[in-house]
C-alpha cells in the first residue's frame, strides 16, 4: 500500500459516517416531508374559513347591519366578537353586491324573504363551520403523530452520543489510531443546528371556532333579532338585492 493509499482505520471512519448520515438524514428527511405537508394542508384548510365562513358571516353581518344586533347575534352563536367583523363591512356598496352576488333570495313578502335571507345564511355557516372543525381535528392528530415521529428520532438517533462517538474516530486513545475525528466544540455546533423543532398546534397558524348551536335551539332569539333588523334596514336591503346588475347606478 502507497503511503498515499487510505488505511483501513480511514476507510472504516468514512464508512461508519456515511452510514450514520444516510440513517439519520433520511429519517430526518421524512419529518421535513411532514412538517412541509402539515404547512401546506394547514394552507388549504385555511381556505375554508377565509372563502366560506368569512363570506356567510360578512353577508349576515351586512343584513344586520347594526353593530349591537351583530353583538347579539355573535355572542348567541358563541363565535369570537371580532371574526371577519369590520364596520365597513356594512357600509360597502361593493361588498354588499360581491358576497350576495348568485345568492338566491325567495319568500312571498320582504319580511319573509329578508328572514329566510339571514337563515339560510345560518345553515351555511353551521355546515362550514363543522367541515372546518373536522379539518382542524385532522390538523391536531397530524400534529400529534409528527410530533411523535421526532420523539422516536431523538430517542433512536441520541445526537449527543452520535457526535461522541464520532469525536472519538480521531482520538488514537480510544478507537486505534482511526483519523477524521471531529473538531473542538463542532459535535456541540451541529447538535443544534440539526435540533428538529416540535410541530406547532394549528392554533398557532388558525382560529379556534367552537361549534355553532342548532339553528332549533336558538330560534326564538334570532327570530327576534332578524325582527328588529328587518324594522331598521330590511325591506331596504331586500329591495336592493332584487335589483338586477348595474340598475343601482342608474
């Protein structure tokens, strides 16, 4: 053997590396995968509150127009007093015609319609609602089980003990003269850097929305709410939605 051929103490270091590297990196990788697929759903579930519930809040925000019926209606649904809620969205012309825009109003009188109006929102709201509550339970138990994931890597791939062991191919005391140890104060380095972050609950990235009451439960309250609204605003707004595409700018 040349002296400048590798010794066998060399080869087996490079050796045990790489097969702690693949071992450790692959299932690193897999985590990474993970934790990429939890951002991406946590991104499509988020469409469901920003395109769906936010719309079927905004219109009956916009049909009850007042901000103490809105408060009132808020706190008998127990959703949160700030969910999608902005004055302004009450006031817009523009909003008003986007978010009703192919909604189907029926009813023989304006009182009627204007009621079936803010309950059929309702009924949308309460299905949107579920289906969002039911992707977020999934988002929780994908959390659960990524989390999990990191703790059996931790416990199968000890970094501190790895980086030990590999200090220990360049000290000729403890594994025969074997080079390519690691550098002072490197194993501490890359410990941290390689530290894999526990996945964070979908509360951090979305609102928690309890579930709606059923529409039979609080009917009576809502009746009296829609009345109230309806003696304020309500044929005025029915009129308004009757009218078809650009007859308001006339």
């Amino acid at each position: 053997m040349s002296p400048d051929s590798p010794n066998i103490h060399e080869v087996l270091a490079y050796e045990i590396k790489k097969e702690i590297a693949d071992r450790y990196f692959g299932f690193r990788k897999l985590i990474e995968d993970d934790k990429l697929d939890f951002a991406e759903k946590t991104r499509q579930y988020s469409f469901i509150l920003e395109k769906r519930i936010s719309f079927d809040l905004i219109r009956i925000y916009i049909a009850l127009k007042e901000e103490k019926l809105i408060l009132r209606f808020l706190s008998l649904t127990g959703l949160p007093s700030d969910l999608f809620y902005d004055p302004y969205l009450t006031r817009s012309n523009t909003i008003r015609q986007r978010v009703f825009s192919g909604v189907r109003i029926h009813g023989l009188f304006h009182s009627s319609r204007f009621k079936n109006l803010i309950f059929d929102c309702y009924d949308r709201l309460e299905v949107h609602v579920a289906e969002y509550r039911t992707k977020f339970g999934e988002l929780n138990k994908y959390r659960e089980e990524i989390n999990e994931e990191i703790e059996t890597f931790y416990r199968k791939n000890d970094l501190g003990s790895i980086m030990g062991f590999l200090k220990t191919l360049g000290d000729p005391n403890k594994s025969g003269s074997m080079e390519g140890g690691m550098e002072v104060g490197m194993a501490q380095h890359m410990e941290a850097k390689m530290h894999i972050t526990p996945q964070l609950p979908p509360e951090h990235y979305l609102p928690v929305i309890q579930s709606l009451p059923p529409v039979a439960s609080i009917k009576g309250e809502l009746k009296s709410i829609i009345r109230a609204a309806y003696e304020d605003h309500g044929a005025e707004l029915i009129h308004l939605l009757a009218k078809k595409p650009g007859e308001a700018a006339r």
